[in-house]
C-alpha cells in the first residue's frame, strides 16, 4: 500500500470521521439528468485504486486477530455458544463471522473469503499483515474473482430502488455487497436454546401453531422444554427467524459504517443502497439456483396448494444454493443438498466446535486465551450437545421453514470519487 494513503488514514481524528460521514453520490463522470439538482459532471470515470479498494475491504472484513471470548465457560452459563476464536473489524455473535462480502468493480466481481474460508496456516500471516498495515496484499490474498467484469442486476423497479436508478453501475463505482449465510447462526442457536438450561419450545405459526417438530420433548410429556406459556419460553418459528436475521442485520450494519468511516478518512464518497431481492443478486453473481413450488415455499396447506395451482399462481421460485468456481464450493449452508439430512448438517456444526480439532479441542490453542486447556476441559460436550447420545443426534432442529439459505444484504455501499 502506498505511504500517501496510509498516511492520510493514520492521521484523520476518528472524532473528525464520526462528525463528517456523509452519504455522497455524486461522482466523477456522472450525471443527474433533470430536477432542481441536474449536473452532469465535467470529469471522465475515475475508478478506485486497488490501495483505495484493499482500505475499505479491511475496514468491511479484515482479520484483525483472536476474539477475546472473555466469558463464563462453567455449567449452565452459555459461554459454550461461541463457535469460532477469529475476530474481524466488526464484532460477530458467537464468532461465527456470518456475513461474506463481494466486491463489485468496472473489471471483475470478487469474493472476499471469511476467516472460516483460510486454512489455519494461512490465518497468522494475515494478521502479520494487518499489524504492518498491509491492507493491499491481504486484499489480494483474500479476494477471489468470481466473475469478468461487473455482476449486477438489472435497474427495473423491485430489482432496485427508483431514486437511486440515476446513479447505478455506472463506470467508475464499487459496490460493496454484504452476503449473510444464516443456517450456522440458526443452528448454533436453536442448540442452545433447545439445552437443558434455556429449554424453549417453538411452535409453528404457520401450522396452526402447533408444536415445530418438538412435541415429545415437552414437559407435559416428560421432556424438558417449556411448553407452558406462563414460564414465558414458547416462541414460534417466525420470532426464532427474526431473532437470527436481527443479530446478523446487526453484523452487516457494522460493515457498512466502517466502510462509511474509511471512506472519510481516504477522501471519497459513497452511499448505502438498497439491494434486497430473493434472488435476482444471487443470479447476477452466478450462484448455483434451486427452484421450488410458491406454495411449497411459503409453507401452504393442501387446500391452499390447489387452489393456488388452479389459478396458475404456484410457480416456481428460485433460491440460492451456493456459489461455486471451478469445482470449488465458495459459499454454502449448512442444509441439504450439502448434506444428506438436516440431523447431518447438525453434527457438522457440533464437529466445527466440538470435533478432533473444533474450537474447544484441538484448535482450542487457536485463541486469546491464556489457558486454553481449561476452557475446554469446562466447555466438555454435554447432553444437549453431542452427536454420540447426546440431544443434538435426537432432538429435532424442525424448528425451520423451506426458505432461501442465504440472502444478500439490504443496503450495499457503492464507493465513488466525488466530483470536486
């Protein structure tokens, strides 16, 4: 990276950054065409330099060291939902670094690799880097192209938002687009919430509110999970899926206030944008599609189901599965088709924390702690943990609907040079 730029970083009061942020959409090269605004910019394009691009990816998605994870690992008091030891720039519940990142330029489309995406020798040497400031030659080792040239959707009302429609793609932007992948979030989750200690039951509001798959776990049946509402632990699946969107929302909301900090500090503008679809991105950026029944999707009844196939409306929708080049899986959930039943996808997460070298066995000295061994001797896979007997190879993750996997981030942030 280039002494000027960094030096310009170093130096900008993070005070001054918070007081300046603003949104700023107009671009060299760009033009608002009518209303009381109308410019057209006498300046060409001028894209961002591969130093500006690595800048904002570090601040969206660097790897800045081990989490801290100070928390309370004995029986009974939660510290065991933590799922990995890395840390990012932006705080991530439970360490799992949910949300990916693509980057979106003139030249190609790329894919910024998560923590979990590194083999663990390749995690030190970034961090090395990131304590030297680096920031370009992480960005070259943690970008992968996924795509010649720039992958977008087209600017039509519901692909995107009218007011932005000016200013879209055009030559010179980069956008960055937050991608979240939900399923490990949900499933770490749904194992704790379902423990002996929290012990919730979900009911299935969509089902007539009848119990999601865990009726037999119930306390008036001899289980352990509150079913009485009155101990205020039943929740519906809609509130459990709101609970996991919300924390990752929260993620991806860090992401782009950092880009919004560094992009003050560097000198350029950009703004939020809208960029929510059900799978419009996806295709964009080339993820392998599946297609399912409306009806199916939304969980109907039969009668509903053929009523809606009377009028031609149960049409197939198209979800994401996962995005793959050259034989390699980039990104995927963790769910059928990737794994053969949902009771497999379980155990996979119970292995990434619990396995031969998970987070509190043999990668337990892949962390900020001081002592390791203790913390995974007081963090031992419990009842409602362990694939071998334990509640997770038995109690049902149900508590789900047929819904897309993953799902792009409500706003992206496009970076731009601004007219001066």
């Amino acid at each position: 990276m280039s002494a000027e730029i960094f030096a310009q970083i170093d130096r900008y009061p993070l005070l001054a950054a918070l007081k300046q942020r603003r949104s700023r959409r107009f671009g060299l090269g760009m033009k608002m065409p009518s209303g009381p605004m109308a410019y057209e910019s006498g300046n060409a394009p001028f894209s961002l330099t591969e130093d500006e691009e690595a800048c904002l990816t570090f601040a969206a998605s660097g790897i800045t060291g081990f989490a801290l994870l100070d928390l309370p690992f004995s029986q009974e008091q939660g510290g065991a939902i933590v799922a990995r030891s890395l840390g990012r720039t932006f705080a991530s519940g439970d360490a799992i670094q949910t949300v990916g990142l693509v980057i979106v330029n003139d030249d190609a489309t790329y894919l910024i690799k998560r923590p979990q995406d590194f083999a663990a020798t390749e995690i030190q040497p970034l961090i090395d880097l990131a304590s030297q400031n680096e920031f370009t030659e992480i960005y070259r080792r943690m970008r992968v192209k996924i795509k010649d040239g720039r992958g977008a959707p087209p600017v039509a009302p519901m692909f995107n938002v009218n007011v932005n429609r000016w200013s879209l793609y055009v030559p010179g932007t980069t956008y960055f687009l937050p991608i979240n992948e939900l399923t490990f979030m949900y499933i770490n989750g749904l194992l704790e919430i379902f423990n002996e200690h929290t012990g919730a039951f979900v009911l299935d509001e969509r089902a007539g509110f009848r119990a999601a798959g865990l009726g037999r776990f119930a306390r008036r049946r001899g289980g352990h999970l509150f079913d009485d509402p009155a101990d205020g632990r039943v929740l519906t699946v809609q509130r459990v899926e709101l609970m996991v969107s919300e924390l990752v929302t929260v993620e991806q909301g860090m992401m782009l206030q950092n880009l919004g900090l560094m992009s003050q500090a560097i000198g350029i503008g950009g703004f939020p944008n809208f960029a929510e679809h059900e799978s419009i991105w996806f295709e964009a950026l080339g993820f392998r599609m599946g297609t399912m029944a409306t009806a199916r999707y939304l969980g109907a009844n039969f009668m509903i189901t053929g009523l809606m196939s009377l009028k031609g409306s149960n049409r197939n929708v198209h979800y994401p599965l996962s995005l793959e080049r050259d034989g390699e899986v980039l990104l995927q959930p963790f769910c059928p088709p990737f794994y053969a039943t949902m009771k497999e996808a379980v155990r996979a997460i119970v292995d990434i924390k619990y396995g031969s070298q998970g987070t509190f066995r043999g990668g337990v000295t892949q962390s900020a702690w001081r002592d390791p061994g203790a913390v995974a001797g007081r963090s031992g896979r419990g009842r409602s943990r362990g694939p071998d007997g334990g509640a997770a190879s038995r109690r049902p993750a149900q508590a789900r609907r047929r819904r897309r996997r993953a799902r792009p981030a409500r706003a992206c942030n496009r970076r731009r040079r601004w007219t001066r």
